[in-house]
C-alpha cells in the first residue's frame, strides 16, 4: 500500500462516508469531490480499494465479466457460453482505473482492430479505459479540465451500465459498471451544469484551518512512511471492521424502509428549493437508504433524509440554471422546517383566525402557501 489506510485519514469525515456509500451502492450514479490541492482526495480514493470486498471475474476477459452473472457479460463472454465453454475465474481486489488528462475517445471507449478482426475471422478488440474500469473505481482527475464529449461518453456508460463500440458495420457490447469518482478544482475552472448535475453526489473540501488537526495529519503521514509495517498492523482491525460493514450493507439495503411520508417530504423540499429534474429526488432516498443499512437499520430516519438531501443538493442547479446551488442552511430551513410548516397549515385552514394566520409566518419567513 502507497497511501494512508482508508481508517486512518484525518478530518475527511464527510467524504469517507460518500464513498462508502458509493461502495454499498455503485447503482448511485458517481461522486464529484470539489476542493483544493493537497487536501488528499486522490489518496484517499486509491485507499479504499482496500476497504472493498474482494470480487470474482473472468480471468481472461477484458472487461472483469462476472462469471456468474451471464446478463452483465460481454457479447465475447456470452458467446463462449453458447459454444459450451467453461469460463476460467478468479478472485481478485478491485482496482482504481485512472483517466489521463489527456485521454482520447478512443483511449476512453476502447475501438476494434479492424485489420486483425478480418484476417482472425473473430473481433479483436482493444479495450478502453470504461473496459477496464468495469467492476472496479474509475476515477478522473480534474474532471473540469476534460473536453466535454469525453465526460459525456463516460457518463453516458455509467448511467446506462454498457458501452458499445461500433466500427467499420462491426460492434461489440461490454458491460461498463464501475464506481465512479471525479475531483475538481473551482479555482481552474467551472464543469458545464450539465454535467455537474450529472454526477448523483457531491462533496466539497476545503483546507484544513484547525493546527490540532493538522499536527494530526502530519504525525500519521510521517508514521507510515517510517514505520510502514507497525502503521499498517496496527490500522488492521478497524480496516476489517470496516470491510465487513460494507459487505453487511450491502446485503440488508434491499430490505431497507422508507416510509411515503419520508418520499413526499424529500420531493418537497426538491421542490421549494427549485432543483432541476427528479434524479435529485431519486439520489436522496437511495443515499438515505444506504447510510441506514451502513448503520445496521433496516428502517430510514429523519437525520439519513437530510444527509442524504445535503450530498444530493450541493451541486446542483435550480430555477433551469437561474440559481446557485443550495447551501446546506438552505436545505436544513426548509427540511426541517416542514413538517411544522404543514401543521401550521392546516391549522390556518381549519380555524381561519388572524392568530393563526401570524403563527404561519413566524414558522415560514422564507415563503408563502
């Protein structure tokens, strides 16, 4: 290991928990991390391949195929089935794919060689970087500076779980499910709000002010890297700890609850606070869902639905483009000042008095019904 055990890293407390709900549940469409340099994004991405379970694959596909899962294989995969093949399978931990700055279409996408797919009579493909990453952490790096049709490819393959290539009359499909992680600088550049509003969640980090805590920091860097064998043992079990977490999450989230009041009042404040589309909505509740199995419940709280407000909302523009994200203040007033605001309502309804009328507003000073 060339970086800090995922347990070990200091003040970074809100982007832990992003990512471990990303590994409990990848179907969450991506993580953009926005902050400055040196705040340790990058290492602490690298470092939670150790946290994942590990995942079994065909050993000699291109594309990590789960072996025993035939509906996400490759059409190569698929075709060796038919044929009777026995597919050969290994267990292996899951890998961070980095995308280079400088990454073309085709690096991105993968392409065919037409010339040895003609004279071998079979496709021969030459996998992308989405082949790669499939089953395991894609990760890009300033995702800001990219070209846009590169970020749009990649995040077309992560919403739909496929990509597919197609070249000279000749395609070929392979699954393309992966982790998806990208960092920003806002001082280097803004992401277009289109695709901004595409990654499901967000985090922003920013330098660490508190000397305590930045002391902290320095003495578990310069730890590892003298005493790298007693760092790593001693940070084991809470690594363990951890990793089963994950895999007991994982397996309870389909049974976890969330009750249509706790649905209508995430839409609501979707909807008071002018964000744009429904996938915030939808990104939310599977958030919530997720830290409630992370915490071992099988049933939802108030605290899971504003968190998961709060990673869905931050990035997102509202009003079609007219307003700026919402502060977490924001979406904590109307959040929780909600279900007063209903029962004030329906109290005003009832009695039609002037006192009730004023007790509305001091509950509402941000809207009217």
């Amino acid at each position: 290991m060339s970086t800090l055990p995922f347990t070990a890293f200091v003040g970074l407390e809100e982007l832990k928990k992003a990512l471990l709900v990303l590994a409990v549940d990848n179907s969450i469409e991506g993580l953009l991390i926005m902050g400055p340099k040196g705040t340790g994004k990058s290492s602490i991405v690298r470092a939670m391949t150790d946290i994942l379970p590990e995942i079994y694959l065909v050993s000699d596909c291109p594309f990590n195929c789960d072996p025993y899962n035939e509906s996400n294989m490759c059409d190569l995969c698929k075709e060796r089935i038919i044929k009777g093949e026995k597919l050969p399978v290994k267990k292996t931990k899951m890998k961070v794919i980095t995308l280079p700055i400088g990454a073309t279409e085709d690096m991105v996408l993968g392409t065919i060689n037409i010339e040895k797919t003609l004279q071998e009579k079979r496709i021969i493909f030459e996998p992308g970087i989405l082949g790669r990453a499939n089953r395991n952490i894609l990760y890009i790096d300033e995702v800001n500076l990219l070209p846009d049709h590169i970020v749009d490819s990649i995040l077309d393959a992560a919403a739909s779980g496929w990509n597919i290539v197609e070249r000279e009359g000749i395609s070929l499909k392979h699954p393309a499910k992966f982790i998806l992680i990208g960092t920003m600088n806002p001082e280097e550049g803004e992401l277009r709000p289109q695709l901004l509003d595409r990654f499901a969640i967000s985090v922003k980090l920013s330098t660490i002010k508190d000397p305590n805590v930045r002391a902290k920091i320095v003495k578990r860097n310069i730890e590892f890297q003298t005493k790298k064998e007693d760092f790593l043992k001693k940070w084991e079990p809470q690594q363990k700890i951890l990793k089963e977490k994950i895999e007991k999450a994982r397996k309870i989230l389909k049974n976890v609850q969330v009750d249509d009041e706790m649905i209508l009042r995430v839409s609501r404040t979707c909807a008071l606070l002018e964000v744009d589309g429904y996938r915030p909505d939808i990104v939310a509740i599977k958030v919530a869902r997720v830290l409630a199995a992370l915490d071992g419940r099988l049933q939802v709280t108030e605290e899971d639905l504003f968190e998961g407000l709060r990673y869905a909302l931050t990035h997102r523009t509202r009003a079609e483009g007219l307003k700026a994200p919402p502060t977490e203040e924001e979406i904590s007033n109307i959040f929780y000042g909600y279900t007063g605001g209903i029962r004030q309502k329906v109290k005003i309804k009832n009695t039609q008095t002037k006192k009730n009328s004023q007790e509305k507003f001091r509950f509402f000073p941000r809207w009217s019904f």
